[in-house]
C-alpha cells in the first residue's frame, strides 16, 4: 500500500473510532440522585454535604431540588419552588411514604434514603445502579430519543435547568439561623417536554439561560422510575 494511501486508511479508522469513543460516552447511562431538601430544615445540612460528596461521581448525574413546605417555619427558601414540592410529593406513594420528608434521596426514581448519613447515598447508588432505558442525547440543538419499550406504553420528558456545582447559602432566620449551608447542582427550574412513546422521538432544546447546564430525564409518570437520563 502507498504511503499516502496508508495515511489516509490510518486517519479514518481513527476518525471512525473516535466518533465510536463519542457515541458511547454521549450514551453511557446514569444514576440520577435527585436530593430533596430546604434551608429551613434543620436535618438537611449533613444530607447536602453527602450530596457534595457524589456529585462529581463518574455516572452520576446529582440534583438538589428545594422545596417549600418548611417556609412557614421563618425563613423562605431561597431556591425553593412548588413545582420541586409536586415532585418530591408524587413519589412518596410509590415508595411506599405517607407523605414528603426532608432530607430525602431518591435514585433513578424507585429507591429513596435519608441521606445525612455517611456513605448512605453511595450505598444506594450502588445498589440502585443506572438507567437502563432508551438512547438519550442532548446534541445539536435537540433532545434526541431513541425507539425502545416505554413501561405503561407512555414516559414523561423532562427538562431539568441547574446550577453546576456548589454554592453557598447564608440563613438568617429559621431552624438554621446563623449557619452558611452548601448545596451542590441546584434546580432552577424543571419543565416537562413532552411524552415518549417508544418510538423514536426528538425535540427542540433551548438554550439554557443565565449559564444554567441542562439535564433530560426520560421518566415513568406518577412519579415512576427513570428510564435514560442525559446532561451536557
């Protein structure tokens, strides 16, 4: 084979296995740990601290979803939203809980901890391992879905806006009144995109405002589990 000719086969199977390298980790899955917790819950800081401890995990895509339920108590949550409560609220049934509780783990949507104590959610996620459901990529301006068994025939499609990394957060009144609490991928703001089927499905992504990253769960409604997840 000429030398030039060796060149050019070379490059390509390299191009060829680069895009393969790509492709496998744009569709590696995830363990989604979503934290439900509140500035004025004096429980939660140790559950957010062990959250800090996960986030970075490979294969580990970590939410702090705030909720408001404990802002009568004298200080309004900052980053809380009802729409974090509603979640948080339709998986107690299925997880066999009365009602919503801070702080509260909940891993790929069917297995929930405390989570303020050491080493309690990476037990759960070891436990719980990844998502197993269809191919999910947020690529090219599109949330892209691939064709695969949607349980109950239908999943919802969420979009997920948050905050990489760990912020602080000084709490002047309430249960935590003086202290400086972290948290760590906070939610700003969780939009349902629409529905999958089973067959393959796409939508439009907008750009994330205000430097916000992304994330697209593929879900089971009702608070069910979550089949693919995906983050940029």
């Amino acid at each position: 084979m000429p030398r030039s000719s060796k060149f050019i086969a070379l490059s390509s199977l390299g191009a060829l296995a680069l895009a393969a390298s790509l492709g496998a980790a744009a569709a590696q899955p995830l363990s989604v740990v979503e934290l439900f917790t509140s500035q004025g819950c004096s429980s939660c800081p140790p559950a957010n601290a062990n959250l800090i401890k996960v986030k970075d995990q490979p294969g580990v895509l970590a939410l702090s979803f705030n909720v408001t339920y404990w802002d009568y108590l004298g200080w309004k949550d900052t980053f809380g939203k009802q729409e974090f409560t509603q979640r948080q609220v339709s998986y107690e049934p299925p997880l066999g809980h009365d009602g919503p509780f801070t702080p509260q783990v909940v891993v790929n949507g069917h297995a929930d901890v405390v989570g303020a104590a050491p080493g309690e959610i990476e037990h759960l996620i070891s436990a719980t391992g990844k998502t197993g459901g269809p191919s999910l990529s947020l690529e090219g301006g599109k949330v892209t879905i691939g064709a695969g068994a949607a349980p109950g025939g239908k999943a919802d499609v969420w979009l997920v806006r948050y905050a990489k990394g760990v912020v602080q957060v000084p709490v002047a009144r309430g249960e935590n009144t003086g202290r400086t609490l972290p948290h760590a991928n906070v939610v700003h703001a969780l939009e349902k995109l629409g529905s999958w089927t089973g067959g393959a499905t796409a939508y439009a992504l907008p750009a994330a405002p205000g430097g916000l990253s992304t994330a697209v769960l593929v879900q089971s409604p009702g608070g069910g589990p979550i089949l693919a997840a995906a983050t940029n």
